[in-house]
C-alpha cells in the first residue's frame, strides 16, 4: 500500500514526477518554442514542417507532461528541466 500512496512520506510531493513516456526529438524541438509568442503555424514555418505535425507534437506534449494548456506545458517542462528557467519572477 505505501508503494501505491508513496513510500516517501511528506515533502516527496515537492519533487516533480518524472514523465511516463520520454519526449521524442521532435517534441523537444516544438517543445522550445512554445515559451515564445509564436503560433502554431509560425513554428512550423521555423521548423519547416507542416502547421499539422506541430499541433501533433503539441497534442503529445501535453499528453506526456499531463497538461492542457501551452503555459501549463511551459511550466510543467520547466519545472522538470527541460526548459530553462523563465527570466521572470512570478
């Protein structure tokens, strides 16, 4: 039972959980740009890939980083180290 609610006890929960599925090349790719204020088709047109092959990547990201929104994706990739930390406080 404590593997199920987490054998670590109190102030595990401040590390982050680790991603179920790795993020594949090129998810990390779209992953870079989405802090940016660019659109989708913006970078596709950067990656030179099709507006629809980033909205997969996106769907994916979310997917993996248990998200719905590009901020939470942003904050979450953050958060795992896999984006730079943002230059402004919150």
């Amino acid at each position: 039972i404590q593997s199920l609610l987490g054998a670590g006890g109190a102030g595990t929960s401040d590390r982050p959980q680790p991603l179920s599925e790795p993020l594949r090349e090129s998810e990390l790719r779209v992953l870079r740009y989405l802090p940016t204020n660019l659109t989708a088709p913006e970078i596709a047109a950067e990656l030179h890939v099709s507006r629809h092959t980033v909205k997969t990547h996106m769907r994916n990201l979310y997917v993996k980083l248990c998200t719905h929104r590009r901020a939470d994706a942003v904050a979450r990739a953050r958060e795992l180290g896999l984006l730079a930390p943002s230059a402004f406080p919150r």
